[in-house]
C-alpha cells in the first residue's frame, strides 16, 4: 500500500492530492459561511491528482455538539474536478467541515479491469490484483462484509473459473456495496477546516408583513384632526396577518417623533399641527430609542402586544434606525455624537439623493465605545420585550466595525437574535454587511423584472454569495414602488408576489399591496399620501367585500411555501429555459432524504413577467434537475388553480397575466 506523504513531511503547502476551492466559504475566510437550520447544504471542492488514477473525496463534517459524519461527494459533472455533497445541517450553532481526497485504487482497478479483462490483456494479473484490493478492504470491514470480501477475493484468484465469470461474480451488488463500505483509502489527503455559521431557520426562512400601527385603528375626527391608532388597536390586526401566512410582522420605529423640523404629508417640509410626522425621526422630549412613543401606549403595551403576536404565531421585528430627531434626549446629553459644523450647526442626514431633513446622523468615530454601550443597552431592553428580530435602517452609513462588534456581542448573548441589513447601496457594501454577520439583507428584487434581469439575479443571490448574502425579497416598501408595480395592475401585483414567495426562502410585503395600492407621489418612485408621514387606515373588511383585495392569493402563496420544503431552500434553485423572452421559468427540489414526508419535494415557477400580455410558449426543464431521468413524464399540479397536466422535457404553457401570471407547480411522480 503506498504509504501517505503529507505537506508538512515534504515541506510544501500542496497536500499530496490537492483538494481546493471549497464552498461555502466567505472569500478570505476572515468570517464563516452562513447556513440556518434545515438548510440542505453544498458542499463542494475540486480535487484532482496527477496522471490517470481515480480519487475518491468526501465530506467530513463535524456538528457544534460534536457528532462526525461522513458523507461522499461526487463529481459535478462526469469527467470534471468539482465534487458536491449535500448534507443537511440540523443543529443550531458553529460546525466545522473539511474535505479529504484519496487514492481510490479500487476504482482505479475496477476501471482498468473492466478494459483488459474483456480484451484478453494481463488478465490473472487484473485478477490478483483485484484479490489483494478486495482482502485490504476485508481486513478493515466488519464480520459480515470481512466474510463477504474474503470469499470474493479467493473467487477471483480461482484460475479454472473463466476470467469473465470471475469478472461477473465480482460485479455482483452485494460485493460492490461491501466494497463501499470498507473502501481501501490510501494518499489521503485533507483540506483545510472551515466553519459555517448554522442559525435558527428564522434568519432566513421567513413571510414578513409591515404595518404601520399608529394607522390601525386610527379614526378622523369630525374637525379634521386624527385620533392615533395604539398598540391595544393595532393588535386586532395581528389575526389578519396571521391568516394570511405571514410569519413575521415588522413594525417601523416605534419611538417618540420627533418635533422639531418634522415632515408633513408627502415629504413635505411644512407640517401643519397634528401632523404626526417620520417614525425614523426618533426622539423628542418624551424620549428616544429605549421609548414607546406615548401615542401608541407603553412599554408595557408592547410587551403585551408581542405577546399577543406570538400568541398569534407570529413573531415581531422592530426597527433599529440609529440617528436622531434634533430633539433627541441624546442631542443634549451627548453632543459628542454628532459632527457640528463650524457654525455650531449638526448637518441633517442624508441617503443622496434622499434628503432626511429631520433627522442627525451619530459620527461613530467620535465615541465608539460609549454608543456601543448605548446601542446594546437598547437593544437589551427590547430583547428583554420579547423582540428577537431586528431590521436595521440605513445599516451602509455607519461603519463596518461597528456591526460586527454588535452583532457577535448580540448573539454571544442571545444567538436567536436576528439582524436585517436595509441597505441599497453599492454590492461591495451590501456583501460585506452579509459577511460581518447580518443574518439577511434587502436586495435589489424590486428593480429586477424583466425575464432576463431576474434570471441573472436568481442565479446571483442562490449562487456562491448564498454562503454569506441570505436575501430578502421585497415587493414593496413604504419607500418602493417601483414603475412596474405603478403601471402592470393586479397581474403585475400577483406576478411579483408569486416570484418573491417562492423564490427565495424570505420575502415581505408592506400593507397596502394586497390592496394594490399603486399611485405614486409624482416623480417619486414611493406610494403618494405615504403612510411615513400621516395616518392611513385601511378598510380591509370592505376591499374583501369588493373583491379588490390579493390577499387570498397572498395566503395561497404563503401556505404553499410552509406545506413545501424546497421553496424554503436558497441554494436548490435551478433556471430553466423558455422560448419566450417574458416567460421565466425556474424550479426548486429537495430530496426524499431530507424532507419530513420521505419524498421529493419539487416546485416548478412558470410566470409571465410581462404583466399586460397573454403569452404562449414551450417551456424546457432540466429533468435531472428535478430528481428525474430525461424523457420522463410527470404530473404537474398546479398548486394555484388545481390543475393538473402531464409534462416531461418540452411543455406548451399558456399564461395570460390577466386570468393567472404564474404557474406554481408541484411535481408529482407518474405512476408507472
Ligand atoms: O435611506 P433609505 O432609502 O434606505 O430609507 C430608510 O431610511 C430612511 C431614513 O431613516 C427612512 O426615511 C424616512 O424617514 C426619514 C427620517 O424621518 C425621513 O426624512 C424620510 O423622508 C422618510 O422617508 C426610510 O423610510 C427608511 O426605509
């Protein structure tokens, strides 16, 4: 048996069968690749060695609480170096995982064996050869497989049966499978370790909702003046959301307004009395971060109010937007937070070309330390309100640094504690957020719509960025609303919902799209008479009435998503082709192995991304991307309408974006 030559002997970095390239890694391995409980992940290597010999390669990856496996990988594609293990990780925490390459000198025989014995060549010597592999893999295999191996061994050194007899009996299952079990490894060399990050499935699987709670419930007065909606009214919301599918309800801040420069209506500068004004601008003389604004109620109200939420089955994010209304307590009691001007003047916040004329940005620079202690006293008391997720507002204008202190001190305390990255910012800093440690991110979904926009960005956000980037697709915001949703109309509103919800395991929806709210203030790309700056209660029960209201096939969407494994995977998406330039088509597959139900789990998304046509086309899959052989036919039902037809490789799809969109189909196996 050749004997093992490691790096460190030779005095060389090359181990003695290069195994590079691993993934999921973060480029420079400063900070672990990312994954959340229930992930099927891919690991992949390339690993090759010198000449013709075969390598064999596996994954050895090791849980937090310590228990190894082992799991083989196998070739990307037949004859090329990358090799991918999907292995499902299932325990919250940091795992470790590295890769071993190996000199598979069975395979080496076996392929060489194949060839000479059928053409006469070296036969005994295959023969012997093959014997003393199958006695090693004996001498390390248990009692079943040892007898097994050893009485396939003498078969093949029998010289009276005939060289392609032997050669059957060898190839029979049992032999090769006990093989497999006790392989002979030899050369084996290892990559280096790496980590991945497993958090709770919450990080990244998720339906999220926003509403504004000052608007539930909020009632004109006769003169014109509004009474606010509390946090007691907003709660009677929370069934609505609920029934809807969504798992988490983010709130915008929560604190007191601001008074001093506050919006009015529209972005305007000038409020009239009553105005309620920006949430973002926090902080007044009633307080600032770690205060309910007295409007909605109490610090005792919140709890209660996320209590009632998780009562619900939902779970509350709040907003973390770390600037300051000029009447912040902070502006007094720590001007050193902010940069003044030579004047004596603090310059208003900006995201150009937005202009936050209410609020004043913190200078990190000038106390690091000390609004570190203070952001982590606040979050402290919301975590202690029950409040585990945190989107974070604007996260690209302060400094790295200061997210990757607060994150990894947040969760060496509370490891369930979920941050979002709001940041539209340029890639390098929307990566690195992912990178020191937010759990998700906003992305730029909204602006992709065309078929070819969202196919690249599809195979972007699921590709190597997946280790470290989990993205969150938005429809829309209180500050997105983009031109496709202004002019496309329901279909445009149903089409987009059906690609967020199942293309990525997080999406949201800010109140309002169900109800296809889609005027825009002009020459802005937000809803006119925005909620950020005024009351805007909504008559849900009378849009139901009407039948002007999505919101039965939001929770369709929603409830596909939690019956569907595979729609809550990042990585398990594959494009498909289409001969129509607005037809999209992707799917989404998870095998038996690592579903509850102990059977696949394919989703197929065939949507018509051209909102104000009927198009028909022939759609192209991938069978083997689906768990299936090529030619195969299956059921596709689709899981909108209830219908159901059979389809193989090349399928006829009529989609008319103003009956349905989207098709969301689930493969279901034909009986044969
Ligand atoms: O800058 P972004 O586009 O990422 O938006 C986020 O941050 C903004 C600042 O907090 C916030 O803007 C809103 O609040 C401001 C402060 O009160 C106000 O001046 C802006 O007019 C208002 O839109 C935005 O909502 C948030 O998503």
């Amino acid at each position: 048996m050749p004997k093992q030559t490691n790096a460190q002997q030779m005095d060389v970095l090359t181990p003695r069968i290069p195994v590079l390239d691993l993934a999921p890694q973060v480029p420079g391995n400063r900070f672990p690749a990312k994954a959340v409980v229930g992930d099927a992940v891919p690991f992949q290597a390339v690993a090759f060695r010198e000449g013709h010999d075969r390598i064999g390669v596996t994954l050895v990856l090791r849980s937090p609480s310590g228990a190894q496996q082992r799991v083989p990988m196998e070739p990307l594609l037949d004859g090329f170096d990358t090799y991918r293990a999907l292995a499902q990780v299932d325990e919250q925490g940091m795992w470790s995982w590295f890769v071993e390459a190996w000199s598979d000198e069975w395979a080496t025989w076996h392929h060489n064996a194949e060839i000479k014995i059928a053409a006469g060549i070296d036969v005994e010597l295959m023969a012997t050869m093959g014997a003393d592999l199958l006695e090693r893999a004996a001498a390390q295999a248990q009692a079943a497989d040892a007898s097994a191996l050893t009485s396939a061994a003498q078969r093949m050194r029998r010289t009276e049966t005939a060289p392609l007899q032997r050669w059957a009996e060898v190839n029979d299952p049992a032999v090769l499978a006990a093989v497999d079990r006790n392989r002979p490894r030899s050369l084996v060399s290892a990559s280096e370790t790496l980590q991945l990050r497993v958090e709770r499935a919450r990080a990244a699987v998720g339906a999220w909702y926003e509403f504004f709670p000052r608007s539930e419930g909020a009632e004109q007065r006769e003169d014109g003046s509004w009474a606010s909606g509390t946090l007691t009214t907003a709660a009677e919301r929370l069934p609505a959301v609920k029934a809807m599918g969504f798992d988490v309800l983010y709130l915008p801040p929560v604190h007191p307004i601001g008074e001093i420069n506050r919006k009015g209506p529209n972005n305007t500068l000038t409020p009239q009395p009553g105005d309620p004004g920006s949430p973002w601008a926090i902080g007044s003389k009633a307080g600032g971060h770690d205060t309910i604004h007295p409007d909605l109620g109490t610090i005792a109200d919140f709890r209660a109010f996320v209590q009632r939420a998780e009562a619900e089955g939902l779970e509350v994010a709040m907003d973390l937007a770390l600037q300051a209304a000029p009447d912040h307590p902070w502006v007094a009691e720590h001007p050193e937070w902010f940069t003044t001007l030579p004047d004596g003047s603090i310059a208003f916040a900006e995201n150009p070309p937005k202009k936050y004329q209410d609020i004043y940005p913190i200078n990190f620079d000038l106390d690091p330390e000390g609004i570190l202690a203070e952001v982590l006293r606040i979050l402290e008391q919301w975590i202690d309100c029950g409040v585990e997720i945190f989107r974070v507002d604007n996260p690209h204008t302060k400094p790295l640094w200061f997210w990757e202190r607060l994150i990894r001190d947040v969760n060496a305390a509370h490891p369930d504690v979920v941050f979002l990255a709001e940041a539209f910012t340029r890639p390098a800093m929307m990566q690195a957020l992912g990178k020191v440690g937010f759990q998700q991110s906003y992305t730029y979904f909204a602006w992709r719509n065309t078929k070819a926009e969202l196919e690249e960005y599809l195979r972007e956000v699921t590709g190597p960025q997946a280790a470290w980037f989990k993205p969150a697709f938005w429809v829309n915001t209180p500050d997105i609303l983009t031109e496709y949703l202004q002019f496309g109309g329901v279909p445009a509103f149903k089409v987009r919902a059906a690609i967020a919800a199942t293309a990525v395991p997080t999406w949201g929806m800010y109140a309002g799209y169900e109800l296809i709210e889609d005027v825009a203030r002009p020459g802005a790309e937000e809803a006119n008479d925005n909620e950020k700056f005024q009351y805007r209660p909504r008559d849900w029960e009378q849009a139901a009435r009407n039948g002007t209201t999505i919101a039965p096939y939001i929770t369709r969407l929603n409830e596909i998503r939690a019956q569907h494994p595979a729609v809550q995977q990042l990585w398990a998406l594959d494009v498909h082709w289409s001969d129509d330039d607005a037809i999209l088509v992707y799917s989404k597959h998870l095998e038996a192995r690592f579903t509850a139900s102990g059977e696949d789990d394919t989703i197929i998304v065939v949507a018509n991304v051209d909102p104000h046509s009927a198009r028909q086309t022939t759609v192209h899959l991938d069978l083997t991307k689906l768990g299936l052989r090529p030619g195969e036919s299956f059921e596709a039902h689709d899981l909108i309408t209830g219908e159901t037809w059979t389809w193989s490789d090349h399928n006829f799809v009529r989609l008319d974006a103003f009956v349905e969109p989207a098709h969301v189909l689930h493969v279901r196996r034909s009986v044969a």
